[in-house]
C-alpha cells in the first residue's frame, strides 16, 4: 500500500545556555533589566524581539538580504521626489500611494487627500490638476512628513525597495520629460500600484523568510516564519542592582567640588537559558518562490548559517557600552530531525543554586542535559543530537558522545544533511 502518512517536519531545535555577565542588554520603560516569573521566583529575562533583532543586524547577517521596519517609506519618496524638483501636491499623492500599496490600508489615496494633507482643502481645479498652495504660503515640510508617515510600522525587503526606487525615478523621468502631462501620468500610476501593490509574494529574501511578514491591511503579502525564538530567562533566581554614578565636573570654573552628572543606572546578570526552532522544510519553502530548487537550497544554508551564528553569538546591544556585554553561548543542545519542537526551560522550573563545589554555569548544564535525556525517553523521541561545549571547567579530557568543541563542528551538524 502506499505511505500515506504526513511527511516528517524537518527542524533544527536549539537550547543554549548563556552567562551575561553584570549587563542591561534589554531594558524595560523604567530603564530596568527585564524580567519574568518563573516557578515562583524572579528571572532575568531577555525579549525574543531584541534576540532576533539582534540576529538580522548582525555583521555577518548579509544587509542585501535584511527587510526594513518602518513607517518611513513614503516620507523617502516624498524627498526624492521633491529634492527632483516635482511640486509637493504632487509629491505627496505619489507618497501616500506608496504607502497605500505598501500595506497601510485604506482606500487608494486621491489627489484631493493630498491636497488636503497640505491645506488646500481638497478643493482642485481643473481635473487631474493640483491644486498648488498661494505662491506666499510656507511648507511646513516636517508637519508634511510626520503625516506621512505610516500608523503601523510595515515591512518592505530591500528588492521591494528596489521596486520603489525604480517607480520613483520611472515618475523623476515622466516629470522632467513631460511636465504638461505629467498629473494624468502621475495618476494612471496610482491607480496601477493600488492595484498591484509594490510589495510581491515571490523572491523572498532571508529576513522575511526566517521572521516572517504581516501585513494585516492585505494578507495575500503574509510570510509565516521559518523560526520561532523565544525569551531567554535565568536558569536561576535574578536580583536586579541599582548603579549610582556620577562624573566629576572637569571644566569646574567654579572651582568646586560637586559632580557634573549624577544619576542611577540598573544592572544584573546571570546564566540564561534560550530556545528557537528553525524550520528547514519551512524556510526552503519561502525560499523557493522565484527562484530555482538549487538556488533556494543554496540560499536557505546561508540562512540557517546566519541564524546559527547570530544565536550563538549576537545579543541585544542594549548598555553596551557601559558594560561591554558582548558574550557567546557556552553551551548549545541541537536536535535536527522529525521530533515534534519541544521547549526545555521547564528544566528550570526549580531554579538552579548551588554550592561550594560547583558553579552556575555547570549546574545549569547538567540540569538541561538531564532533562532532555528524560524527555527524549518519557516521549520516544529519535532526532539526532549534538552539544557544542564552549564552557571548559564542564568538559572532560575529551568530548563526550555527540560533544563537539568548536563551531566548524557545530555548523557541520546544523547545516547537514542537506536534503
């Protein structure tokens, strides 16, 4: 009979574990660590949005391939239309357009709502004519640009930008070659992008094929991500501290005694436990759109390269200077199979002490070892396994079976088999 069975899901699962050493890395309205309750005590904790912005802006994460947040876009063609020469009714129909077809919502924007936008009132002359301020009326440009700017922040990847920037100068050019007919120009295009949209569905590039796309006001444009990242949190109890400073006054032609800065500043630190799940088949799948089977593959092993590196390596970068808090993972359990994606911070439940013979970081470590193992028997699972141990007061004089000690064999793991 043939297998009629679903096919398995082919997912990289990572658990790490990090110590941060006295830091501020993600901090909350107060200007405090954040943190969370876990089994009754208080943790230190790091947002799952400032991991994965710090994974996208890392170094090594290939800027061509990193989508913007913004609510910008439409402000930056008003600039460059204006910085043309194009007047600015008619730069901020073109503007509210891109904003409309880049998933803002709404209604296709008219030539009177631009109008309006700048006090004309709505009232044009003759039809697809702008109707121009008073010759004496000032621009307030930046009032102009604020009310460009999106209500939602929206995500525009760098080839749908590329689109933008080619509209943008397809109009710079309609506008120098034709300045009589340039508003029916100008028109006929709003029209098209409303209905066409400057955003597309196929050739998605690494940012928005691993985090994925909403665009609530058209979801046809929505790209589920291929990973999930989740909060890291203390695998022990966190104290927040308090930090007063101060500054000495160095110019001092007073000649007194007193600091030219004083204030608080707040810190902690610990061993933190971070999970995220990355979905090959998934991540392949986004990838696939536009482009060829071979090249989807060659570029979703970039990505997964990327995504493995920045959790390894990037953190948030909040303080950084003032605590130079640039720390790698010590330790990173992969699975790479079918097993369903299971979270093992409930390893943590019971916050981890300790006592004269051991150290936080190597208590942790046996902790997660522990449970996985007893997780892996209670639920049968089957994924392979491998540890990459970069904490040496928890290595033996060897690598332990599935340890590995450095990141060329770590990559190996997570990037094979490539099928």
């Amino acid at each position: 009979m043939p297998d009629t069975s679903l096919p398995r899901a082919d997912l990289l699962q990572f658990h790490m574990l990090t110590t941060f050493p006295p830091h501020n890395v993600n901090r909350d309205e107060d200007g405090r660590p954040k943190s969370c309750q876990l089994g009754g005590t208080l943790r230190g904790r790091i947002s799952s949005q400032a991991k994965k912005r710090a994974l996208r802006f890392a170094p090594h994460f290939p800027e061509a391939q990193r989508a913007k947040r913004t609510r910008e876009a439409g402000i930056r063609c008003y600039r460059q239309l204006t910085a043309a020469g194009i007047d600015d009714v008619h730069a901020v129909w073109a503007a509210l357009a891109v904003n409309h077809a880049t998933g803002a919502g709404g209604n296709a924007p008219t030539l009177a709502e631009a109008e309006k936008l700048l006090g004309g009132g709505g009232k044009g002359g003759k039809k697809g004519k702008a109707a121009a301020p008073a010759e004496d009326a000032i621009i307030d440009r930046a009032a102009v640009e604020k009310a460009l700017g999106t209500e939602q922040g929206l995500v525009i990847s760098t080839r749908e930008f590329a689109r933008i920037d080619e509209a943008m100068a397809r109009l710079i050019q309609a506008w120098q070659e034709d300045r009589d007919g340039f508003a029916g120009h100008l028109e006929t295009w709003v029209r098209q992008v409303a209905k066409d949209k400057l955003l597309t569905t196929d050739d998605h590039d690494l940012d928005t094929a691993l985090f994925g796309r909403m665009v609530a006001a058209d979801p046809g444009f929505n790209i589920e991500a291929a990973c999930a990242v989740g909060h890291a949190f203390t695998t022990h109890a966190f104290r927040e501290e308090p930090d007063y400073f101060s500054a000495g006054e160095e110019l001092n032609e007073l000649k007194g005694t007193g600091a030219a800065i004083t204030s608080y500043a707040f810190f902690g630190g610990g061993v933190y436990y971070q999970h995220a799940v990355l979905d090959r088949g998934h991540l392949r799948e986004n990838l696939t759109r536009g482009r060829t089977l071979a090249e989807a593959k060659l570029l979703a092993d970039q990505a997964i390269d990327a995504f493995l590196t920045g959790l390894v390596l990037s953190q948030p970068k909040g303080k950084r200077n003032s605590h130079a808090s640039d720390v790698g993972a010590s330790y990173v359990l992969v699975t790479r199979g079918g097993d369903p994606s299971l979270n093992l911070g409930l390893a943590f439940l019971d916050p981890v002490t300790t006592d004269q013979d051991s150290d936080i970081m190597k208590a942790s470590i046996g902790r997660l070892a522990d449970f996985q193992q007893k997780l892996a028997e209670a639920y049968g699972l089957g994924n392979d396994i491998c540890i990459f141990n970069a904490y040496p007061p928890a290595r033996a004089n060897q690598p332990a079976v599935n340890e590995v000690w450095t990141m060329a064999e770590l990559r190996n793991f997570v990037l094979g088999p490539r099928t």
